[in-house]
C-alpha cells in the first residue's frame, strides 16, 4: 500500500468518525425529553385545530375532546355550545355517570351566565374531585364552555393551563366563523354579479335569437344553445372558484350571441397560452371584463376590436381584457373602497356607471389572493381601456 493511499484511508476514516460523532450530537441535542413534549404538544394542538375550524358541532367537538383531554392531562373533558348543551365528552372512564354530568351542566350554565371561570366539587364518592369550567369566547360573546374534570384538587398552574386551551379553542372557532363568513360573502357577491350582469344581457340576447326566428331558424336554434349553456354555467350552484378553460368557454359562448347582435362590428381576438388554461380563478371573474370591453368599447361607435390575452408569467397566469373604444379619464376610477393606484395604472370602480361589477371583481380577487392581485386598468379618453389581473397558479386552499 503506498503512503498516498494509506493517507486517504486515514483521512476518509476521520471524516466518517466525525459524521458519525456529529449525527449523534445532533441527535442527541434534537431528541431531548423537553422537545419531544414540545413537539407531541403542537402536534395534539394542531390536531384538535383540524376540527374545530370547522365550527362548534356535535361532530367536530367529538373529534376534539380526546385531543383536548391529552393537552390538559385532564380525566374528563366536555365541550358545551352557545345554547350551553352538551356537544361532546371524553373521560377515562368508559362512560360519565349521571351525577357526574349533572355537575357539568350546572358548571357550564355558571361560566356561560356568568363569562366567568366557574369551579365545582363532585361527590367525594366520585372518581373525579374538582369540574373547571372555562367559557370560550369569540368576538367577545361566549360560543360555548370548555369542561375539564382532574381527580385532583387544581392548582395555578393546571388552571393556568385550561384557560389557555379555552383560548386556543376560542381562537379556532373565531377563525372558523370568519371562513364562513368569508365564504358567506363571496356568495353573496357571486350572486349580486349575476343579478348585475344578467338582466341587460339577457334581454338583448334573447332579442337577437327572436330577430332570427324567421329569418335564419337554424341560427336561432344554435344561439338558443349558446343561450341555454351560458345561463346553465353563470347560475351554477357549484364552488366559488373555476378553471380559465371553464371560464373562457362560457365567455365565448357570450361573445358568439354578442357577435350575432351587432354582426360584423366586432371584433374578438383571442391569445391564450395553452399552458395556463387550468389556473383556477374566482366565478365570474372575467366576464364582467369581457362584458364591459364589449359595452364601452362599441359605445357610440360603428365597430371595436376585444382582444383577450392570457400568459404564463412564471408562477403567476397574466390576463388581460382590451378594447380599442373611446376610454376614460382615470382620475373618474378613483373609489375609496379600493386601494388606490398611481395613474395611468388604477383599480376600477362603478363611479357613474362606467364599469359593471368590476369592484366585486377585484374585491374577490384580493380576498382569495391578497392584495397583490386586484385589478389594473390602463385607459385614457380616446385611447381604448386595458383592464388586467394577475392570479397565481397554485395557491393553498384555492381550488375547484
């Protein structure tokens, strides 16, 4: 063996005793008695934020309460709704004896009367010695009672304890309502785009498929289908959210009837990459753009050009609606419910009736995307109007 050689099998040995030495520290240093507690702590709080942030019920305080008994060592936990019934209760006794819930119930109408921690004795016959009741509080109203039942009598630090986890759970269910809420009024403003939308369309296209009842009966039958897959796809019960190919395919069936209205007035150029045909967008997000390009753009005029792009901008799909029509004074776009933006570049408003439900648009863009991603509009009188948006490809909890 030549010393070369016997140089690098000692320096390879050396490094290998070192990896070694170093995964065994580090192990040793990640593995302690205090972080495991730590981390079985997060991982039971997280799992009973899984169900709660689905709202009080009688199921989701069933899936919680084990998870909530192991992170406050308690014997028993019970959790009570608003109306202070008994949702759910876990014990380490297979089932809670009467006199024993009989005490639950008193303590729970206490701390719920009351807004107030509530501390209750059960029979000295009991398993269970001490009741602790915790109301739980969400907008400042109580939404229920925490119960936990020790063997023991509690100290500061087990009541310290459950007023923490009272807290926790509170903090859960005051995000679960606003999901709700936000899901509440997404809807709402779903809807009150359809009803924005719908009637003038409505009328002038079912005037166009009359006009060509007798003249052109086949091309008032297509437009008839056209007709009935618009309304059948805009007044959908399903989800907030869509994909660009969904939403441009609806939008080609309301340019195909704009189309037969004003004949070969308009004009419609499409640029659509293929590759962000699936990005997920809100309902109705583009078809106001669509709509208002085609109102505003053929406004007082004998013929306009819309042009509809939609490329890959890297992790985001880049979409955008144009008209070549008379424009607008951007200073007219300014709206003190939207952020404001310096001109030429500034969210829409419907000030004076120059836009049809862009400003519920943009709305429903920032809350499902952030502030980031509201809409743009680029106008000048005379020289056409641009109005844009800027979604992301993948964003957690955004789906169809």
């Amino acid at each position: 063996m030549s010393p070369q050689v016997a140089v690098a099998l000692i320096i390879m040995a050396l490094v290998t005793i070192g990896v070694i030495d170093v995964v065994v520290r580090t192990r040793r240093v990640v593995t302690t008695p205090t972080e495991r507690a730590v981390h079985d702590t997060l991982q039971t709080a997280a799992l009973a934020a899984r169900s709660l942030r689905a709202g009080l019920s009688p199921q989701s305080a069933a899936d919680a309460v084990p998870h909530l008994r192991e992170l406050t060592g308690a014997s028993a936990v019970a959790v009570y709704d608003a109306d202070v019934a008994l949702l759910a209760a876990e014990s380490a006794d297979s089932v809670l004896p009467d006199h024993v819930v009989r005490v639950f119930d008193d303590a729970a109408h206490s701390a719920h009367d009351g807004g107030r921690r509530v501390l209750k004795t059960v029979s000295p016959a009991s398993t269970l010695r001490s009741v602790i009741a915790q109301p739980l509080i969400a907008d400042e109203q109580t939404v229920g009672v925490l119960i936990v039942a020790t063997a023991q009598e509690p100290g500061p630090g087990l009541l310290g304890a459950v007023a923490e986890v009272a807290r926790y759970v509170s903090s859960q269910l005051e995000l679960a309502e606003l999901d709700a809420s936000r899901s509440r009024l997404d809807r709402a403003e779903v809807l009150a785009l359809r009803a924005q939308i719908s009637p003038h369309f409505i009328y002038n296209a079912l005037n166009t498929i009359a006009s060509f009842v007798r003249t052109d009966p086949d091309r008032a039958r297509e437009l008839i289908l056209d007709f009935a897959d618009f309304t059948r796809y805009s007044f959908r019960a399903a989800g907030e959210y869509t994909l660009l190919a969904d939403e441009l395919r609806n939008i080609d069936r309301y340019l195909t009837l704009e189309r037969a209205r004003f004949g070969s007035t308009l004009t419609v150029k499409l640029q659509i990459a293929p590759e962000v045909l699936n990005v997920v967008l809100p309902f109705l997000a583009l078809q106001p753009l669509v709509e208002n390009a085609v109102r505003h753009g053929l406004a007082g005029r004998r013929s306009g050009t819309i042009t509809i792009t939609a490329v890959d901008a890297g992790s985001d799909c880049v979409i955008s609606v144009e008209d070549d029509g008379v424009g607008m004074d951007p200073e007219l776009l300014r709206t003190g419910d939207i952020d404001a933006l310096t001109p030429p570049q500034r969210p829409v408003s419907d000030d004076a009736g120059a836009h049809v439900g862009l400003t519920n648009v943009d709305h429903r863009l920032r809350a499902a995307f952030g502030n980031d991603y509201g809409l743009i509009v680029e106008t000048a009188p005379g020289a056409g109007t641009k109005v844009g948006m800027r979604v992301p490809k993948f964003r957690p909890g955004v789906a169809v």
